[in-house]
C-alpha cells in the first residue's frame, strides 16, 4: 500500500463563539475556511489545479454552513475549478474523519493530493439554532429514542464522572493544567508555525491569537464556578414526557437521584470559531512538486460505544489504533485527546494508564476551545507541531463524538 504523507498543516486561531464579542464571529464560514485554504497553497506553492479533492468536516451544516463547505470555500479561496469538494459530518470527530479519508484515497492509490479540514463556526450555529429544539442526537425519532436514548452531552459527561467515581477536584485539577499549559505554549511560540492570520474583506486584522484561554485561571476560581448540567436533567424534548435526564435514566436507572454534576464552564470546552486543514499527498506526488513531508500517517480507526453514555468511545479507538499500527501505548510520544469535557481526558489518561506528561503538552479544548468539525484536524497539526520541537516519533490523536463514537489517528514524523 503507497505512503500517505502529510505535507503540512495550518489553522486559524480561536475566537470566541459568541456575536457581539467573538473576533470571528462576524465572518462568513466559507471565508473562514477559505483562510487556511489559501494560506496551505500559498505556504506550498500548491498548484490547486493538482488537487484531487478536498475533504471537508463540518458539524452544523445548515444556512451559511451548509451547501458544501468544502467546494465553496475552495472556489472562495481561489483555488482552480479542477479542484473538487465534499463536506461530511462525524459530529465532534468530523475533522479526524476528513483527514483519515484523506490518507484512504492516497493510501489506494486513488488520488494523489487530497486536502483535508474542517470548520465550524458557533457563534454562527449558536445564532442559527432553534431555541424550541433541543439539540438530541436522535433528533425526536421515537423508535430510535426507544433503542438508545441518547441525551445533551454535558449530562453524559456528569454520568460518566459519577459511574467512574471521577471528582470535581480531579476534574477541575485538569482543567487547571490545561489553562497552563495553554499559556505556556503560547508563550513560547509553540503554536505559531500553524496559525495563519484572519482579515477582514477590507484587509484590516480581524484576529492572530488565540481569543479564549484564561491564563489567570486557578484552582480557587475554578472551584467557584456553579455547575451547569444538573439544569438541564429537567429539560422537556418532546411532547412525550421526555426529558435530558429521563432519557439517561432509562438506561441507567442506578443514576436516578444520585448523579454527581461536576462539570462547568471551566472545565468544559470552550465555545469557539475556527478552521483547519492539511495537505496529504503521495511520496510520488510530493518528489513530483519538490514538497518535503513533515509525517506519514500511519494508521487509522473508528469505534462506536453506548450512545446513551456518548463520550466513552476515545479509549477502544485508541486501542484499535494501536493494535492496526503494531504499536503499544508506551511508543506514543504524543498524545491528543479532544477535552470535550475534563471528564473525557481524565478517564482516557486512567484507564489507558498514560503518563500525563505526555496528554495534550500544550493544553486543550478547556483553554484553547472546540471548534466542532475542525478540532480534529486542529489536534492533527498540533501534534505534529510538537513532535518536530521534541523530536518525537509518533502521534495518538482521538476524540470523542456524539453518537457514541471516536476516530483515532497515529502519525509519524519524518
């Protein structure tokens, strides 16, 4: 089977996922993913009429989201007509996803360039939403609901944390460190090869940061801050008596009355705007147009879990991975884990028994924020950003996503 190498990799910054008050927040998604697009094939010198097609991750693909993100913002970008587009949606786990199909292609030799991304733009989605639907994944599909219930995922995040005996202290003692090493990282300049800038149309600056970490964060403000998903247990979905916690507690009856609500703004991911993408290509593509690959990837997986639970997928996909890569944990010099909630970092760290110095270096989705469908493709290139400063060798990147899901990917350096 051919190689497929990763090129390279570039992404917006973060900015917050709320009009009014976000840096991003005003710009059209196809423009913000047009960003990265032009920036990839200006950093390359891409020929884009080369590009066999550009696999695109997005989440909410409804209004100014939808319509094929990824055609459009290629054509908004510049790129040749030749270059073709398609969008696909794996919820949170859209932008491994795009990637993973991405190195497919190349692998089978189909294709021999293939951009993959993502985006998502909530303060969009967040302005868009129908305030009178609650968003559950089985979408009112009463024959579904009665199969596997499936709830707002802030509540399974509660679940997981009191059916693990997981506390708010471990939780929030996460969630610190990832505010730190955010700052650190930042800091340092360890993002800065990946981020590209975001203008305006008039040409002025819209954003060239990082707009949602707090630095200032410690483990007294965090343990001030109230919970928030014991308040939607009570929630009506439907007009069939439904509920958020009803609709957990049909499956797990033991946590009628004693769910422990631990998570809360700090320690959950950060509502943001952004965009990602990579370019993958065949080493014969690669030699052809005298690109030099940053990493091969190595090997790919998907995994399903229980729906109703949602969040507990990332530990059996890491697991795949690594057994389809003839690798352990222990050769894994990096790993990405979506921090979705603190809960979901924690419980991959404990029960995959990693050290910790190895778990997001340079913090996560708690500090930085969680760009739905282009996470996974941001966690792709912050992983091998780190890999070329530390000189490791291999990359684990997976996350969560609803349904019950989690795609996983292995990169090696080069």
């Amino acid at each position: 089977m051919a190689e497929a190498y990763i090129i390279d990799a570039c992404r917006t910054p973060r900015g917050i996922g709320k009009v009014g008050k976000g840096a991003l927040a005003h710009i059209h998604p196809q423009q913000l993913a047009a960003t990265v697009l032009k920036a990839l094939a200006e950093r390359n010198k891409l020929d884009t009429a080369t590009v066999d097609d550009i696999i695109w991750g997005t989440s909410s693909q409804r209004g100014a989201q939808g319509a094929d993100l990824g055609r459009m913002a290629a054509l908004d970008a510049g790129y040749d007509v030749k270059a073709s587009g398609v969008t696909l949606d794996r919820f949170c786990g859209s932008g491994i996803t795009s990637v993973s199909l991405a190195a497919a292609q190349v692998m089978s030799g189909m294709e021999d360039c293939v951009i993959a991304g993502g985006t998502e733009m909530m303060s969009y989605t967040a302005a868009s939403a129908d305030p009178k639907t609650p968003p559950v994944m089985d979408a009112g599909n009463t024959r579904l609901r009665a199969s596997h219930p499936q709830t707002q995922q802030g509540v399974c995040a509660d679940a997981i944390a009191t059916l693990e005996g997981i506390d708010r202290e471990a939780l929030d003692r996460l969630a610190y460190v990832s505010q730190q090493r955010a700052a650190r990282a930042i800091e340092e300049g360890r993002f800065d090869k990946s981020v590209v800038p975001v203008y305006n149309e008039d040409g002025t600056l819209a954003l060239d940061h990082e707009e949602f970490p707090r630095p200032s964060t410690t483990m007294e403000t965090l343990g001030g801050l109230k919970t928030v998903f014991n308040m939607y247990m009570d929630i009506p979905v439907d007009d069939q008596g439904n509920t958020y916690g009803n609709l957990l507690t049909r499956k797990y009856p033991q946590l009628e009355g004693k769910m422990n609500h631990v998570h809360h703004a700090g320690n959950s991911s950060g509502v943001v705007d952004g965009a990602a993408c990579l370019l993958i290509t065949s080493k014969e593509y690669a030699d052809a147009h005298g690109l030099k690959p940053r990493a091969r990837i190595v090997a790919t997986a998907n995994m399903g879990d229980d729906p109703t639970l949602m969040l507990n997928a990332p530990v059996p996909a890491a697991k795949k991975v690594l057994e389809k890569a003839g690798l352990t944990k222990d050769d894994i010099d990096v790993y990405e884990i979506n921090e979705a909630f603190s809960v979901v970092a924690e419980k991959f760290i404990r029960d995959l028994d990693l050290d910790r110095e190895k778990v997001n270096i340079n913090g996560g989705a708690m500090a930085l924020g969680h760009p739905i469908g282009a996470t996974g493709s941001i966690l792709i290139g912050t992983a091998l950003d780190e890999l070329e400063r530390s000189g490791g060798r291999y990359g684990l990147i997976t996350m969560c996503a609803a349904g019950g899901m989690a795609p996983a990917i292995i990169i090696e350096r080069i």
